[in-house]
C-alpha cells in the first residue's frame, strides 16, 4: 500500500511540474530564446546601453512594484537603495579615487555593499510601514531628497558633487564584464534571478500573506499576523533586488554621484515601473525598455525635425499621462483588455472561433 502511494504522489508531482511548463505561454519561450541569442542580432551600442540600462533599472523598478504590487506599500526610496549600494561598492572597492577607496577584494565590498543598502532600506521601511497612502510616499520622497543632499555635500565619505569615478567590475574567470556581450548577459542573469524571486516569493505564504495585508491589515492582525513585520520584510526583499540593480548601474556608467539618486532619477522608477504595469513583475521591465528606448533616441528624433532634444522629457510626460488616463495597469492593462476585445469578437457567448 505504502509503494502505491509512492507512485502515486511521484506521479501527481510529475504531472503537477508538467501543468507548470505548460502555462508557461509560448510568446514567452519566445521572447527568452530572442534575448539568450540577442548578441548575435544587436551591435554593441544596443547591448551595453539599451538592454543593459533596461534590464538595470527594470531591477530596481521590480523592487517598487514588489512593495506596491503586493504590499501596497508606494515607496520612492528604491533609486536611493540602489545609489547606496553604488556608494558602497566605490567605496571599499577600488575606484579612481584613491584616497576615499578602501581597495577590498570584490568577494567582500560587494556583499557589504549589499548588506549595508539593505539596511538602509530596511530601516526607512520601519518609518514607512507606520504610515500608509500619501503618507508613506512623502516619507520616503522625503529621505530621498535628504539622502541626495548628503551625498552632495558630503565630501569626507561620499565625495561630495564629484562622486567616485572608474567603478568597473571585477575580471573573474578572465572575462571583461563590463565589454557588451559579457555585461548583456551579467544584467539579464540578474535581472532573471530577480524576476523569478518576485514571482516565487508573491506565490510564497509569505507574499500570500503580504497580499492579505495589503488588501485588509486589521483583518490579517486579527488572524493573529503581525502586520509591521511582514512589510518591513518587504522592505527588505525589495531592497536587496535595488541593491543589485544600484551595483550594475554604477559599473556600466563606471561612476557614481549624487544625481544617481536625484530626485528625477527617483520620480523616473515610479514612471517606469506605472508605465509597465504595478500589478505584474514582468510590467516593471516592459516600463523600463518603453523607457529607455524613449531617453536614447526620442532626443535625436526631436533635433532631426529642429525641436530640443530636452523636449524627450515632454513625449515620456504626455505617454505616462496617456497610459494611466486610459489604463491604471500601464500597458499590460492595455494588452489585457485588447485581449479581452479580441475574445469578444470572437465569440460573444464562449470567446471562441465560430465554425
């Protein structure tokens, strides 16, 4: 009896593991085999500053969308997570100033700098969790704003106006990671790896607690839930993924300053991250590439028929204003109901083709 119901479990687990792959929707195989083999097709330029930028700030948006997604928990402390993680890695690493950089191998001011961004995140997000709505964001706008002050006018720490420059990755394994090709598929890798620790801890008791929260605090406390921990928890999941997100950032610009964490800077992971769409992970990379797509070649476009190139601002303002008017889940709210029109069309009764 026992052997039976070995086989039977082994056999419901297989069968359970096969329905996973199939829901897996074949545009999405499709879209990870275009980007594994992306390099064969992009040049250098695309690589390095499009999908690396892409995949970099989609990270550091996938952190807002994880606490407003399924905390509904707005935080615009994210960018200054992942500036604080920049900092970090200039500052016990090596960089071209010397005198402020303490040279520690990668192995160690890389973890560091992570550990020490988390906390920071961690610790606004005790001060944010005691608040809610309207509140939470002018808190977090509000250490934001100190927190790019400080490094600007910091000069024994974080060097002031000037920064760190010359904060490249390490040459592991004989590879330049900051070439094209090896950075392309050092911000993917990280980029995956994030996108499938959202989606595994949203699925989590964790994140189906975090969900109940969001959707009824006092009900889940009277479940016997401790609500502040859970979203302080939060905090701090999301603050590791923008901590990586802030490392990758500053080696592909090889610098960091305090306009890495200016207040634009902040405003423009919200944009990213609305744009997309708050209610799914994948909305925070869909954001992030409209984007960067926009910033790299909107301002050519505009000096080609003489308008100013300072003007690409402009189109991204009026696109985020389309795009929350017409649909509060950013394009993929866009994408569903075009969806949902198709199926009508179709069939009004069934959705399906008519014979």
């Amino acid at each position: 009896m026992t052997g039976n119901t070995d086989r039977t479990s082994n056999r419901e687990r297989s069968t359970g593991a096969q329905s996973s792959w199939e829901r897996v929707p074949a545009s999405a195989w499709v879209v990870a085999l275009v980007l594994l083999f992306m390099p064969v097709i992009a040049n250098d330029f695309v690589l390095f500053q499009v999908f690396g930028w892409t995949f970099i700030l989609g990270m550091i948006a996938l952190s807002l969308m994880f606490l407003a997604g399924y905390g509904g928990m707005v935080s615009l402390i994210q960018m200054s997570v992942a500036a604080m993680a920049g900092y970090m890695v200039a500052i016990f690493g090596v960089s071209g100033i010397a005198d402020l950089s303490l040279g520690m191998p990668w192995w160690i001011n890389i973890p560091l700098a992570i550990l020490i961004a988390t906390v920071f995140g961690t610790l606004v997000g005790a001060l944010a969790v005691r608040t809610e709505g309207i509140y939470t964001i002018m808190i977090t706008l509000a250490i934001a704003s100190a927190f790019f002050y400080f490094t600007r006018q910091n000069y024994t720490i974080f060097n002031g106006y000037t920064g760190f420059n010359l904060v490249v990755p390490p040459q592991l394994f004989g590879v330049d990671w900051r070439e094209p090709m090896p950075f392309y598929y050092l911000t993917l890798g990280c980029a995956f790896l994030a996108y499938l620790a959202v989606v595994y801890v949203a699925r989590a008791p964790f994140g189906l607690v975090l969900q109940g929260i969001r959707d009824n605090p006092r009900r889940m406390a009277a479940l016997g839930y401790n609500v502040v921990a859970h979203r302080i928890a939060a905090y701090t999941f999301a603050s590791i993924i923008a901590a990586v997100g802030g490392i990758l950032l500053v080696w592909q610009n090889a610098q960091v300053a305090p306009g890495t964490a200016g207040i634009p800077a902040v405003i423009d992971i919200l944009v990213i991250a609305v744009i997309g769409g708050i209610g799914r992970p994948i909305g925070a990379f869909i954001g992030a590439i409209i984007y960067v797509v926009l910033s790299t070649f909107a301002p050519d476009f505009l000096f080609s028929v003489g308008l100013s190139a300072e003007r690409f601002n402009l189109l991204i303002g009026l696109g985020f204003l389309a795009i929350v008017f017409f649909s509060p889940d950013g394009v993929l709210g866009l994408w569903d109901r075009w969806q949902e029109r198709r199926r009508k069309r179709r069939d009004p009764l069934t959705g399906s083709d008519e014979s």
